[in-house]
C-alpha cells in the first residue's frame, strides 16, 4: 500500500480510500481498511449452485 503504511489501522479516511489504485479491493469500515480477497473458484460454484438451486424453487434472490 505504499504511502498507506505512515497510518494505523482505524485513522483511514474515505480520501485514503479514494486514493487507492483500482485493481485494489479494499473495504473501509471505521477508518480500518480490509483486504478484500476475490472468491476462491469452489466458492464461485458452490453460491451458483444455490442461486440455481433457488431460482429453481420459485425463490429469487
């Protein structure tokens, strides 16, 4: 995160966060940046499955 390091967790500002790069994906909750890994592929399956599962039955999400 480069410049992002001078702060502690919980002294980020929604600046801080606009400031980062796109191909990162970070969530900002009470001034805490979380890394927000991408789903691992048996993850992807397993919520299609359940969301066809679901549309199946008539319930949608």
């Amino acid at each position: 995160m480069g410049a992002y390091q001078v702060k502690k967790q919980g002294e980020y500002t929604l600046e801080d966060y606009y400031a980062l790069p796109d191909d990162q994906r970070y969530e900002l909750i009470d001034g805490v940046l979380y890394d927000m890994v991408a789903p691992a592929v048996t993850h992807q399956e397993i919520a299609f499955e359940i969301a066809v599962a679901l549309r199946n039955t008539g319930l949608r999400m």
